[in-house]
C-alpha cells in the first residue's frame, strides 16, 4: 500500500533529486525532472532548499551540483569509519592487556553510537556494536559534546530533556554545563556509574586532521577495578591510542 503521509512523500521526491544530480553532474531542472519524473516546478521548489541548506551548489545560472554539505557528510562519515576499523586492534590490545571493555563511538544526532566494542567478560551493558546510549551520562558521549563548538553545546544543553538514570547521573542542565567544561579542560571524561550502577568508563576524544573532534574512545569497568587512584593511567593508556590514529592518518 502506498503511503499518502506529505512528509513521506516529499522525503522520497528529496532523495530521488539528491541520488539524479549525484548520477548527472552539472545539471538543470529539466534534466533532473526527466531523471525523477517529477514535475518541473516541484523539482524547483525542493532544489531551492537544498541550495538554501548548501546540499547543492549552483556553479552558473539554473545549473545545479551536488554541494560542500553531502560532501562534508560523506567526507566525516568515511573518516569516522576509517578511524574506527584503525582502532579496532589497538583497543582490542588494550581490552586483553587490561581486562577492560573498550569502545569507539560516534555522535548521531544527540546519542553516541558504538563502533567497536571490545568486551572482556560478562559486560553490563548491551555487546551489540551499533547500539546506542545517551550521550550526557556517558563517558564517549561528554568527550563528544564536551569538545564541540561552544553553540552546538549550547544548543545540546537547551533542546533535551536529562533523566537520571542512576543516583550519580547529572541532570541539571547549568550542572552538566560545568561539568562538561571541566571535562574539555581535563581532556577526558569520566562516567561515574552514571549509566549502570557499578561500572566506571573513562574516555577521551579523538581528533581528525582539521583538530574537529571526530570520535572518542574509552575503556570500562566494575567500579572496584576503575578507581581514582587507577584513572590517570587509564587515560594515558587510551591517549597513546589516539596518537597513534592521529600519527596513522598523516
């Protein structure tokens, strides 16, 4: 059955045109109306957006090509992939080394997704890579938002709702602020059995070329193996591994 849901509908006539100028290069709204058989003028409206949003680029009058947005997209998601399967041995060197779980995960959206998860043992949280946690009270999470630009932290901070989840997790919004200024200056975070009563994580962000933070790496554990005293070598720990990301990509 087909859907009559507008947004369904114009969600697809927006990818249609995305995928045609992808496969035509340089081109005008006729030749993308062809491709998609859409009208001419509903081509118009939807390519105007996307010019509006930097997904195309209008190199000369009533010319359209794919734009520095899907570029930058395709660009950070490559990069985040690559960096994640270069990671993959050396996290899988620190799990067995130190009997920690060890993760890679990303920033989709406003939760932190898990590359790699390297489990030792019987682990409190769910193995699956792919799976996805909040980001404020995760160690991967407060690396990320942490050491993104001071508006899109802002903008973090205003547009959620934070729940606590255990007794330890921060949930006011000017407490969380503070803390994730301290986690940027310190240069890592730390989850205080903030997700799962008994385990402690400690991560660290992961920075590409352009010194963006792309990613963030951590290690976890039961609370009693994660103590303060054993945090500062931790931390060296997963810091060597991010050098040597960076060192691979130069």
């Amino acid at each position: 059955m087909v859907s009559n849901k507008p947004s369904s509908g114009a969600a697809e006539r927006t990818l249609d045109i995305i995928e045609a100028v992808a496969q035509l290069g340089v081109s005008r709204i006729s030749a993308i109306a062809d491709r998609t058989r859409l009208p001419e003028s509903t081509v118009h409206r939807i390519v105007a957006r996307l010019v509006a949003r930097g997904y195309f680029f209008s190199p000369r009058t009533g010319h359209y090509m794919v734009g520095h947005t899907l570029h930058r997209i395709g660009h950070s998601a490559t990069e985040q992939s690559m960096m994640a399967e270069r990671s993959r041995p050396l996290l899988q060197a620190l799990n067995r080394k130190t009997g920690l779980h060890t993760h890679f995960g990303i920033l989709q959206g406003e939760m932190v997704s898990y590359l790699i998860i390297c489990v030792n043992g019987q682990h409190p949280i769910s193995p699956v890579e792919g799976t996805q946690l909040e980001a404020y009270c995760s160690g991967i999470g407060k690396a990320l938002i942490a050491n993104e630009t001071a508006e899109k932290r802002a903008e973090y901070l205003s547009r959620n709702d934070f729940v606590a989840i255990t007794p330890n997790t921060i949930t006011d919004p000017a407490e969380l602020d503070r803390h994730l200024t301290t986690v940027r200056e310190s240069g890592f975070a730390l989850d205080d059995e903030e997700i799962v009563p008994g385990l402690r994580c400690v991560a660290v962000p992961v920075f590409n070329r352009d010194q963006h933070v792309a990613a963030a790496i951590s290690a976890s554990g039961p609370a009693h193996l994660v103590t303060g005293r054993k945090v500062p070598t931790i931390r060296a720990a997963l810091s060597r591994i991010t050098q040597q990301l960076a060192d691979q990509t130069r």
